[in-house]
C-alpha cells in the first residue's frame, strides 16, 4: 500500500494522465493477503488494511499529498 500511494503522489507532479498497475511475468495478487488476516490479532490486522485502502483511496482521488 505505501508503494502504491508513493507512486500515486509521484504522479500528482508529473504529466501523468494514466496511472496502471500490473504485475511481472508470474506475479498475482489477489488484493490482499489472506495469511495477514487469518494470524494473530484478526481485528487489528483487518483495521490497518481497511485504513491503508482509505488512504490509497484519498491519495488516488486528489484529497492527500
């Protein structure tokens, strides 16, 4: 998430139009990281991943720099 809000910041001062996210040869993500959610404090794990999607949500619509 911070790499993706990095790159979204970048692009705000540059002449980007277009922002693609992708991945290399192999690579799938299916957004987020199931064993992440399913070990240790389930509650807590689940409040940083909904507030990182909200800051890359904000960052994406113009309200964050």
């Amino acid at each position: 998430m911070q790499e993706i809000t990095s790159a979204l910041n970048a692009a705000k001062y540059d002449d980007s139009s277009v922002v693609m996210l992708s991945g290399l040869n192999n690579v799938f993500c299916s957004g987020v990281d199931l064993h992440y959610l399913t070990t240790g404090d389930r509650k807590l794990a689940a409040k940083k991943t909904v507030e990182a999607l909200r800051y890359v949500h904000r960052t994406s619509s113009g309200d964050v720099l």
